[in-house]
C-alpha cells in the first residue's frame, strides 16, 4: 500500500471508539497476573539457570553454547521489559518502572528509561518519517529522501543495507548500551544516577564473571557470541512489525494510523512465545496496555473490525515478513546504487 492510498484511506477517528467497546465488552484489557507470574518465572529461571550452567561449565569451549542459550534468555528478559514498560504486567507505575529497570539496566544492561522514551515516540507516530525513532537515518535508512546525498561507507552501507541488515543486527546489543550511554549523559532520563549505577553493576559483574571463569580467549569468544546473537535475536522481533509497511503523513486517526503502519505475522503458540506476543503488532498497537497473552484474542475481533470499515488489515507469515522488510531496504537504496553506477 502506497502513502497516497494511506491517506485516501483515512476517516473520522470514532472508528477506534467502537472497536475499544467491543473489545472492552470482553475483558481483553483486563491484567493477567497469573500469566505473568508464569511468565516472569520461567524468564527468570531461563535466565538464572543459564548463568549456573555457565559457572558449572567453568573454564570450557562448551560455555559458547551457554552464550547461545543466554542470548535467548536475554530477548525474552527484553521482551518482559517491553511488557512492563506497556504496564501490561502491572497497573501503577512505581512497581512497573522498579521492575523495568531489573530487567533493563541490571538483567541485559540497557537503559530502561531511555528505551521506555524511545518506544513511547514510537508508538505515538508509528513509521513517521519525522516522528518515529525507529525509522530515523542512521546506520540503516528506511525513506530514500534520506538516502539521497550519503557518500563513503555511509553510502556503501545503504547502497547494500537488505544484505547486510541480518549482520549489522549482530551490532545491536552495542548500539543499545551505547544510545543508554548518551542519554543518561544528556539528561533524557528520569533517574539517571539510579540507572548509571544498575548500568555499571551488570558491566562489572559480567565482565568479571567472564575473565574469572574463563580464559580470556574464552572469555572474548563467550562476550561476542552472546551480545551476537542477542542482538540478532532482538531485532528479529522488532523487524517483521513495520518495516516495508507506509510511512504516513501525521494526519490520520488513530485507529488507521496504528493499523495501517504495522504487519501481523501469523504462527502458533511458538511463534507466539518467539515474539513476546509483538507477532500481532497491529492489535498491539491499538491496545499498548493489554497483556500479551490476550493480544491472541484480540486478533480475530480486530480483523473483522477493520474489514467492515474497509481498512486494509496486513498479515503474513514470519519468513514473508522477513522479505518485506528487506525488499524496502532494497528498494530504497535503490538511488544511491543507480549513481554509482553511472
């Protein structure tokens, strides 16, 4: 679907009011805490649980398939954050913002603060060009007007972003304690000497469990392995949701302008725990605040919904996902490959 079809699309905002009735009607904004009681257990069993067999591996080749089992741990422990943030987990804000930063600042060593932020821009003007963090240029461009006027490595990166998008996600644990670096240096945060000092325990208690245990080759191995794939992981969530989908002007409602940017990605319940519940990203999108476990429910009201108002309700499956979202990529380093050629 194009920009311009975006707009022709859009219509009064009450559409969205119906919608919050039916879905309200059936309780699907209602906690769940006997799901995230599970949930948060078993996160945090896969998380400690990694870590012991780590210390019991000890000093061994064997601990790089603790490393590949942790960055799983860690998206999951991600993916709990981004609950919390939603205040899907709890109601208020202390205990959602206390247990945030557990699983952020110390549990993976991002910024809950800073990613909490981001998102919230995020959700407030989904695929904006101007609006969106998620969307604007940096290592990756997502609008060809951005791509217009790179030169050097910038431009060779953007010139071949599709195929290199998959190992520049290798980079994305960096990027992310990096970007929590410079905002709780700007002062972006609200509580910044609290978060610095969650930051700096989990660098010193990780690093120092690496070249405690292991040799420092080892240890060096185990810290590219884990953040590696970590970061491929995470990203893989995030991916399928908007990229390749339409950039809209601002000027929609707020039931188009959620539905319209983002993609659903169909599987069963393992794709469901894979994703963290963001494979049905347009329900989420409407309803941020509901628990993930009744997003599932949510789907089939949402879809049926859309169809009766006529607005185009975008789902397919994880690998398509995949392919959109590189075909964008593609395309819109399209310009900068045709002058190089030249």
């Amino acid at each position: 679907m194009t920009a311009a079809t975006l707009r022709r699309t859009t219509t009064a905002g009450s559409d969205f009011a119906e919608l919050n009735r039916r879905v309200n009607a059936l309780g699907l904004l209602r906690r769940r805490p006997a799901y995230y009681a599970v949930r948060l257990t078993l996160v945090g069993l896969m998380v400690s649980g990694g870590w012991a067999a780590f210390f019991l591996i000890g000093s061994s080749w064997w601990t790089l398939v603790v490393a590949a089992f942790l960055a799983a741990a860690f998206a999951q422990l991600a993916l709990v954050a981004h609950d919390l943030a939603h205040r899907q987990v709890f109601r208020t804000k202390r205990p959602s913002e206390v247990a945030g930063r557990l699983a952020g600042n110390l549990g993976i060593g991002m910024s809950y603060g800073w990613w909490m932020d981001k998102h919230t821009r995020h959700h407030n003007n989904p695929n904006h060009d101007d609006l969106d963090p998620d969307v604007a240029p940096e290592v990756l461009i997502w609008a060809t007007k951005s791509a217009l006027g790179r030169r050097g490595l910038a431009a060779f990166v953007t010139r071949h972003q599709a195929g290199l998008f998959f190992p520049l996600l290798t980079l994305l644990s960096l990027d992310l304690k990096v970007s929590s670096i410079k905002a709780l240096r700007a002062g972006v945060v609200k509580r910044p000497g609290l978060e610095t000092a969650l930051l700096i325990v989990h660098a010193v208690a990780y690093i120092a469990a690496l070249f405690l245990v292991l040799s420092p080759l080892q240890a060096v191995a185990f810290l590219l392995v884990h953040q590696a794939l970590f970061g491929v992981y995470l990203g893989m969530t995030f991916a399928p949701n908007h990229k390749g989908m339409p950039h809209p002007s601002g000027d929609e409602d707020y039931l188009r302008k959620q539905v319209l940017t983002s993609r659903n990605v169909r599987g069963g319940w393992f794709v469901d725990v894979a994703l963290g519940g963001l494979n049905y990203q347009i329900e989420h999108h409407l309803f941020p605040a509901m628990p993930s476990s009744n997003l599932r429910k949510a789907q089939p009201i949402v879809q049926q919904y859309c169809a009766e108002i006529d607005v185009p309700y975008e789902q397919t499956g994880l690998i398509e996902s995949y392919r959109q979202a590189l075909r964008h990529l593609h395309e819109v380093g399209a310009p900068l490959r045709t002058h190089a050629q030249r």
